[in-house]
C-alpha cells in the first residue's frame, strides 16, 4: 500500500478495508501504548488501553471523519485514560471496603454493629454468588488472598488478561449490586 495520508486511511478503513486499519495500527499504536503505559503504569493495562482504542475506531469506523485522525485518536486515548483511572480509583475503594470486611471480627458486646456487620457480609456473599465460577474464584483470590493478577494467573493457569477480564467484571458487578443493595458508593 505504500505511505499514504491519514485521510487515504479513514476513507480505506471506513470502506472496511482491514489492510488499511493494520497500517493505521501500525502508524499509531506505539506512541498510544507510550502514552497510555506513563499515566497507567502498568504495560497490561497500557495494551489493553490500546487494544480498546482501535476496536472502538474499526467499530465506529463508518463514522470516521478525515479530518485529524492523529487528534481523534489521541483524544479517544486521554478520555479512555481518565476513565481507566477513576475505574482504579473506585475498584480501590471497593477493594479496601471486602478487606475490612473480610478481617473484622465483630465484637460480642456490640450487638448492632455485629447486627450490621453480618448483614454487610451476607450481602457481600450473595453479591459472590451471582459470579461466574471463574469471576468469584479470580475476585477471591485478588481481594481476600491479596494475590496480583500474575499470581492469579500462574495459580488458574490462564493468561493475565483474562485474570484482569474476570476480576474487572466481578467487580464491576460486585460494586454494582452493593450501591444497589447496600448503599455503598
């Protein structure tokens, strides 16, 4: 195909043309992994950042307009930074929250809060519950065992990604379900 322009590009990728998303793929996904690896700091996340950028364009590629290709892209990057990190931020909290949860040992003389404390673990369980078998074990393992995604992975003998895919869904679905039952932001 030779060097041609971003514009050839998105008029190629918008007809459907996977040559020309491979060429746009390989003009771009070096200096978006660079970016997305120094504000993530981790080189999973930074491909999958990646990765999630240049499915959405071949997804969206009908509505693709030639004008600054580099710009949308790296805009479509930032946005998907600043979600990635919230997410972080909040999986977090959820995560610092099962860890209190899950070491606490109600004391006898303080029937509410044991009253409370039950109810929270009971709602924390069947959250677990309604997991996939794969999704509860990788959330365990993560949050009451404090097991790194590697870790995990070694342990199931499964990629780190689908370790990061299973965990991001558990707790997704686990943060979801305890806003809606428990309060809990």
């Amino acid at each position: 195909m030779g060097r041609i322009s971003d514009q050839q590009l998105v008029q190629k990728i918008r007809d459907g043309d996977r040559e020309a998303f491979k060429k746009l793929y390989d003009r771009y996904h070096k200096q978006l992994y660079f970016l997305a690896k120094r504000y993530l700091k981790d080189q999973y996340l930074a491909e999958d950042a990646v990765q999630d950028i240049f499915i959405k364009i071949w997804n969206k590629r009908a509505k693709l307009r030639e004008s600054s290709l580099k710009g949308y892209l790296f805009a479509m990057m930032k946005n998907h930074l600043i979600d990635t990190i919230r997410k972080q931020k909040s999986s977090t909290k959820v995560k610092e929250e099962f860890k209190k949860v899950s070491q606490q040992k109600p004391r006898r003389e303080k029937t509410a809060e044991k009253i409370i404390y039950d109810e929270y673990r009971e709602m924390v369980h069947k959250a677990l519950d309604n997991l996939s078998p794969e999704e509860r074990k990788v959330f365990e393992m993560k949050n009451f065992e404090g097991l790194s995604n590697a870790e995990v992975a070694d342990k199931k003998d499964v990629s780190v990604n689908t370790v990061k895919t299973q965990f991001y869904l558990g707790s997704k679905y686990v943060r979801n379900y305890l806003k809606k039952h428990a309060d809990i932001q």
